[in-house]
C-alpha cells in the first residue's frame, strides 16, 4: 500500500540548506486542519488508503477476534458497571455521578441536603441520542452557584472544538445561544449572570477569555482578556476563597497571571507578575493571604505567601527541596494539605493552622503507591476530607478522615466484580543506571507465579515528555496482561518530573535523548535481571510517548519483539517546522524551534522517528490513530507506516489502524476505550505466542 501523492513536495523551510529526501505524501497541513472540523473535506485518496490500512489490519489480527472479545469481557467484568461516587455537599444539594451497566456515559445527580428525593440532572447516554452523534466528549459539565443552571461543552468530532450550551435544569431548556470553538471550560460568576470562557483562535489555541451573559441570544459576548503571544495559552478560574478570578496565561514553560475582584461590574485583568522565560507561578487565594506555587530560584518549586497582591512582600511558606518536587495546597479553615514528589512516588502532608505543625498523611503500609485527597464538602469548616491511595495491585481505598482525631473509615473500594486479590502481584521499586550514570526509577508489576528467569515476555511503558509524571497507581485492564505472564514495567525516565524539574530539563530539547537512552537502558536492566530477555520486550507509548517509541525503535531494534504506538508523534521535525499547527509554538521550549534555529534542527532531524528510519528489521509493530486528532495529526503515523514498509527488510507485522470516529484520545464512551485496550493487548498476546 502506499500513500497516494497529493501535494507537491514543499522547499525545506528552515535556518539551513540539507539533504531533503521524501518519496512520501505531502498533504497540506491546513487541509488536515479543515478535516477536523469537517471529515467530508478529507481528500479521497486519503480516505482509501486509510481504509485500506484499516482493511489489512483487521485481516492479519482476524486470528486474534475471539481473543479480543474475551479480553473486551475480562476488562468490563473488573469494572463495577453500576457504580457511584462519593457526594459532595454544596450550598443547597449534594452533587454526586453514577454509571449504568448498560450505559456508555456518566450521569449527573443531586439531592437537596434533608431530602430523599434524587433528581437526575444530566445523563450522557440521554444527550448523546439526541444529537445522533457517534463521537460524544463532554469537555465541562457545571452547576451554577444557586443550582438552577447547568452548562456543558461537547465535542462532536474528537478534534476538541468544544461548543458550550447553558440550560435551565427546571425545564432542561437551551437559554442562551450556543458558544462554539471554545476549549471547553467553563466558570460560572458568583451571581449566576454570567459564564467565563476561551475561545480558540483559528490555529486552534485557545487566547482570548470572553465572558457571556446568561440568557442572551444575539448580543456579542464581552473581551475580558485577549493574549498576544501565539505560544501562550489562556484559562480562567476562581480562587478557593471565592474572593478573586484569576486568569493564567503559560507555554509549558513560562506563565503569567491576571487578576480581578469577583464584584467588579466590569473586569480589569491585573497583572500579578510580569512573565520571565523559565519562570512558572501560579497564584491563590485563602483566609486574607495570597499563596504563590513558583519555580523562581527554586528549581522544585516552593510555595511563598503575601498579605497583598498591590503591594507584594513574599515569603517562603513551603522552602524548596533538592530533587523533591512542591505540589500544590488544599485549604480548610484550620488545615492546609500539600504534595510532594520524589524518586516517582507521592507523599501527602498536612499543616495545623493552630500550631503551624506539619504532619505526613500516612494512609497505606505500601511503600508504592498513589495517595490523594479530596474535598467532602463546600464549607471548609471541617476536618474531614477525603483521603485515598491506590497501587499497581492494590485497586482504589477512599477514608472519611479525621484531620484532628486521625480517625479513619473506609467509605469506598474499588469493586472488581470478577475478583481480585492483591496478593496474588509483586510490586518492585528499582532504580538503574542509565547511559550518563544517572539512576533512573522504574517500577515493575507481575503475578506471583511468573518467573524470573528471562523467559516471560515484558511489557515496557513510557513517556517522557512536558514534565509529566507516570504514577504508580491500579489499572484493571493491565492485570489481563499480568495475569498471561507477561511482566508490566513503567520506566519513570527523564523528560517527566518523578524527580523534579531538573529530570523534566534533562529529558528535553537538546537533552531530549536522554529520554531515549533512559528507557533503552531500562531494557537492558530488566533483561541483564531476567525479568525478561532480548527480543522478548513489547514498548509501550502514546503521543509524546509514540515519539519515544519511534525513536528507540529506529536506535535499539532488536531489543523489542514488538512495539504498540498511539497517536504518536513521529514526524516531529515537520510539525515543529509548520508554525501554523495547534501546538507547534507552544512547544518551542519542549522540543526547540528547527525553523529558526540550525542547533535545534540538527539535534531533531537526528533522532526524528519518521526521518531515521533504515534498512533494517523490525520488529512487530502496531500504530493507532485517529482522524480528528488536532494534537498528532493522523498524517504524521500515515507517513511514518509508508515509509517504514519500504525500508524494513523483515518480514515482521506492520499495522496501521486509524480510527475514523475519534481524536487524540481515542474513541468515546466506556465500551469504546475498552475496545481499544483489547485490540492492543490482542496485539501483544499474538506476536508473544499466547493466543
């Protein structure tokens, strides 16, 4: 199959004159752009030879239907399908969502507090049958401060235009026009008048902050806030005291923030601090003091306090610590919560205001794991709260804690219908040496019974990229993995912030390889230990992580028997060539600016996937994408499959499945993501000869 020729090939555009060989499709990028609004302007050579992709995948994996099916079951057997969640108690109501056995989509229900009677005041699969769309994202979902009206956003495509609608929950009427092409949060003000917004720009970035009257129809809605930069982004919200809206302007790198009184008639936006590259804050609001969450000389973050945003005085509240990264706060009247990360695990904390003593929230004897905390109720003269964990074995605990007696009580579990007993898994922590010394984290997950002695099959997952971190909760859908011998691991690598800001700098632009040899090394770890042995390793990545994917594949290809890419970023030298895309811009500070900037190209086109590609073997690989994906548009894995069929001298599987319905994270609704999954794992329990 090939990819038809549907543009001239274009002139390199950058800083310097290079060797441009491209045999391969050059579809306009603003064509695919228009695709995302409207799937009827796909161009039909495009759509064929998609579909025939689509077609020879689903014949060399028909072998793996029954097992797609069973592992389809298995995972939806593990899910408690008609489930709740714990309330929370607002002004008048408590607020809480439930799941059907047979619907696909969350509802929304409440009851007033004293009262038995239920009301449902918003169901998925409900909306969803009345716009007959076979796509259905909800962006935001929220409730006016005096309950009677409900905004929602949808996204009918996967492309992630977001159109708002207010309604009254009453008469479940439409009262104000829809807003379209936003990003689809939503903030109500206090009086119920209004609704916050941002709008996206033709480029899809979201920069403007508008804000539109309840009710109206026709009359324009107002500019609050307008950002110049093409790089930033804008959002707004309001502060935990309900005192100020703050809004926050950043790339991945830097940001800025605005704010103005919650009773200003007609906003102002005031700046709080000027922008500086490099420099993160971010400001709240509690009990007559300011708290800001900044890296600005600290390179982890710390958490300062001033009495006044017109006359700042900061001091440090939270100091930084080396290599441990500052979280955020959660304020009760008497309590402040915090987190904290380091070596990939998370530690929370609380701190009498009284006293001013701090104490660890210790809430599991697991020493992997992921605790959180959440708000019981809107009034925060309380000392409880709600306080959980989770780990790779263990599926979710949630306490109604007692801050001052220390006093716990599990209120909630995580429900596996089809049974689960953690004891049945082994969690390990390790660290290994990477290529440069550095000690990387990596957390492995297996079933008791399978051994240790390089002959099971090992699933390696990684990502790498924006300072995201890979935590160490449960999933129920890996166990079907687990459960088939076939070893999970997470390799906590560089390009994240599992040990703080320094490990995400190190893993990107011209550091970016270090993210690429992290997990190479991981590899080599896990097979010098017997977790598992060479040509045994499946790796494992989405998006950014596609990226990473792609990258170690070309470098270290006989490491893997296989590779499973989503949505991945793998012609990443010529999204950060076109300044028109989406997130391009924003991104210079990630990957670097190869327009402008000779450095930065060289070191991209080095290790682009799509760009260093070889003859070689492969080993078996697997890529996922989707036509409406605004974020790794599905040009960039149409290309990449093309070129690799030329070039690979193997005979190993080579798959491409592009999802027509659905955008960057996949299909909608909950059979839908579990078809996803099953599809993956078939892939991998195929080429591992276990089905």
């Amino acid at each position: 199959m090939k990819l038809p020729q549907l543009a001239k090939k274009p002139e390199l555009k950058s800083c310097h004159d290079v060797t441009w060989e491209d045999n391969y499709s050059w579809i306009h990028q603003k064509d695919i752009l228009e695709v995302l609004k409207d799937k009827e302007k796909l161009n039909p050579e495009v759509r064929k030879y998609l579909e025939e992709e689509n077609s020879y995948t689903e014949e060399q994996l028909k072998d793996t239907k029954e097992i797609q099916k069973k592992l389809f079951d298995e995972i939806k057997g593990r899910i408690k399908l008609d489930d709740e969640s714990l309330p929370y108690k607002d002004h008048s109501y408590e607020y809480w969502t439930k799941t059907t056995t047979k619907g696909n989509y969350s509802i929304k229900l409440r009851k007033k507090i004293g009262s038995d009677k239920v009301e449902e005041i918003w169901n998925g699969d409900k909306e969803k049958e009345k716009i007959k769309t076979e796509y259905f994202g909800v962006g935001d979902l929220e409730v006016s401060n005096n309950d009677k009206y409900l905004a929602y956003s949808l996204d009918t495509k996967g492309s992630e235009y977001y159109t708002i609608f207010i309604r009254e929950i009453k008469t479940e009427e439409i009262i104000s026009k829809e807003i379209k092409e936003t990003s689809g949060n939503i903030t109500f003000s206090l009086d119920d008048k209004f609704i916050y917004y941002s709008s996206l720009d033709e480029n899809h970035r979201a920069r403007k902050i508008f804000r539109h009257e309840i009710g109206s129809i026709d009359k324009k809605d107002e500019l609050i806030f307008e950002e110049k930069s093409e790089a930033f982004t804008v959002n707004i919200g309001i502060s935990s005291d309900e005192k100020f809206y703050f809004i926050s302007t950043s790339d991945h790198n830097t940001s800025e923030q605005y704010y103005f009184d919650v009773n200003e008639e007609k906003p102002v936006p005031k700046l709080i601090q000027k922008r500086e590259k490099g420099i993160l804050y971010s400001v709240n609001s509690w009990d007559r003091k300011f708290y800001n969450h900044t890296n600005k000389d600290a390179e982890n973050f710390k958490i300062q306090t001033s009495d006044s945003l017109e006359n700042q005085n900061w001091k440090d509240f939270i100091p930084a610590k080396k290599e441990t990264l500052i979280g955020g706060l959660t304020f009760l009247n008497n309590w402040i919560i915090r987190s904290e990360t380091s070596g990939a695990l998370d530690k929370l904390f609380v701190i009498n205001k009284k006293n001013g003593i701090e104490e660890e929230l210790m809430i599991s004897e697991e020493k992997v794991c992921v605790p959180n905390v959440s708000l019981k109720q809107k009034n925060r003269n309380t000392d409880e709260i709600y306080l959980g964990y989770s780990s790779p074995k263990t599926p979710s605990r949630v306490y109604l804690f007692n801050l001052a007696s220390k006093s716990k009580k599990l209120i909630k579990e995580q429900e596996i219908p089809s049974g689960h007993n953690p004891d049945d898994y082994i969690v390990e922590r390790v660290e290994y040496k990477s290529h440069d010394g550095r000690m990387v984290p990596l957390t492995i997950t297996r079933h008791k019974k399978t051994k240790i002695d390089g002959s099971a099959n090992l699933l390696l997952y990684g990502y790498g990229s924006y300072g995201h971190s890979m935590s160490p909760s449960f999933s129920s859908t890996r166990l079907s993995i687990i459960d088939r011998d076939i070893i999970w691991a997470t390799a906590h690598i560089r390009g994240g912030m599992e040990k703080g800001m320094k490990w995400w700098k190190e893993g990107k632009l011209t550091n970016k390889k270090n993210t690429f040899e992290d997990y190479i090394h991981a590899a080599k770890y896990l097979i010098d230990n017997k977790y598992s042995s060479e040509g045994q390793i499946i790796g494992m990545g989405g998006s950014a992580g596609g990226l990473l994917m792609g990258a170690v594949v070309n470098q270290a290809p006989g490491l893997f028997l296989g590779i499973i890419m989503a949505v991945p970023f793998v012609d990443s030298l010529t999204t950060n060539l076109d300044h028109s895309l989406p997130l391009t811009v924003g991104e210079f500070d990630e990957f670097g600016n190869a327009k402008d900037n000779k450095d930065h190209f060289d070191y991209i086109y080095s290790y682009a996937p799509y760009h260093n590609i070889k003859k070689m073997d492969y080993p078996n690989i697997l890529i996922t994408t989707s036509l409406s994906d605004n974020r790794v548009l599905f040009d960039e894995p149409a290309k990449f499959t093309a070129k690799l069929r030329d070039y690979k001298t193997d005979n190993n599987l080579l798959l491409l499945k592009t999802e027509m319905n659905a955008g960057h994270g996949g299909k909608s609704g909950r059979d839908g993501a579990i078809e996803e999954i099953a599809l993956d794992y078939a892939f991998a329990l195929k080429i591992s000869k276990k089905i």
